[in-house]
C-alpha cells in the first residue's frame, strides 16, 4: 500500500470516528544546509547527503525507512542494518523527546561517503522541564525498553552524539559497505551485458 494510500485511509478512518476529515502531512524535504551535511570526523571539503524532515510520530517510521532504502541505494544486505539502527533511533526520538508531541519532527539524514554510509536522526529537543541526553545505560536483561541505543553501538562501525545550539540533539551512525567477494553470488544479473 502507498504512502497516499495509507494517508487516504488513516483520514477515512479519522472522519468515520470524529465525523471531520484530516489529512496527515506528508514528508518535507530538509532544506537547512546542516542538516544534509555529513559528520565528518576529518576535513573534506564540502559534501552533501540527503535529509527529509517528518511528523515525529510512529506512523513516519515506515515513511523513513522507506525513503533511507531509496536514498542510500545499497544492496539487501547492507540496507536491512542501516533501517534497523535507523529506526531505533527515530523511536527513541518519538518517545524521549519533543519531537514525539503533537507538531514535533524528526529529521533524518544519509551521506554515503567513501566505503561508508552515514545516516543522522535529529529531534527538536528535550521535553518541557527535561535533560534528555543520549547515552550507553547498562545493560539489564530484565527491563522492557532501553536497548535502541546499545543497539545502535553494536550494530554500527562508528557513532555519536551532537547538542546543537538551537536544543535539538542528533545521534549518528556509519554503516561500512561490504565489499562483495567474487566468490559471492551476484544480487542481480545484467543481462543485456552478455
């Protein structure tokens, strides 16, 4: 089902309970220069990525890892992890922060660099009266939640934390490529090469 269509249902379903027809909004593109730009822990020069902003609702978490699929445009084995960790973060967002509350966004970024893949989940701050600070807890088998972060740890080559000066506060991650062996099956056969 397409995101329209799912919109198209949601407002259907929205106006059967309350009589009133909303629509939900649909993805944005980020537009902020910041926001498209890579973590780059050395210099160079200038790249850029792909952003897009959406509802910090749990909805847009297939919203996102529909677009990431497209936007990084990596194979089935290397896409699958990078959703994962992706979504991890984009919940801890809807459930830690502002960004979860009525009007809130979630900004979601990928840069493919060189034999890497960066992607960057970005709220707009901590809740009213809260210090919401991303952080490794210890690990406790018992409890219900808490794991998205550790997650994230173990399941990515390298990752971090920026406070931005504005309140909003980004956790990236970079997912290395995997170099297929020729000694692998091929994903796809191109045909009209023979």
């Amino acid at each position: 089902m397409g995101m329209r269509a799912v919109a198209v249902k949601q407002a259907e379903t929205t106006e059967k309970s309350t009589g009133t027809r909303t629509v939900p909004p649909l993805p944005k593109r980020a537009t902020a220069s910041v926001d498209r730009a890579p973590v780059l822990l050395e210099d160079r020069g200038e790249l850029t990525g792909h952003a897009m902003t959406v509802p910090g609702e749990p909805f847009y978490a297939r919203v996102m890892r529909r677009r990431l699929r497209t936007l990084a445009s990596l194979p089935e084995w290397e896409v699958g992890p990078i959703e994962l960790l992706a979504s991890e973060l984009f919940n801890n967002c809807v459930h830690h922060t502002r960004s979860g509350q009525a009007g809130g966004e979630i900004t979601i970024s990928v840069c493919k660099l060189a034999g890497r893949t960066q992607v960057r989940v970005t709220d707009v701050g901590p809740r009213q009266g809260e210090i919401a600070v991303p952080c490794l807890r210890p690990f406790d088998p018992d409890a219900e939640g808490r794991r998205g972060l550790r997650l994230v740890a173990e399941g990515a080559d390298r990752w971090g934390t920026i406070h931005h000066d504005d309140g909003r506060t980004s956790v990236w991650f970079e997912v290395d490529r995997i170099e297929r062996r020729s000694d692998q099956p091929a994903e796809h056969v191109d045909h009209a090469q023979r």
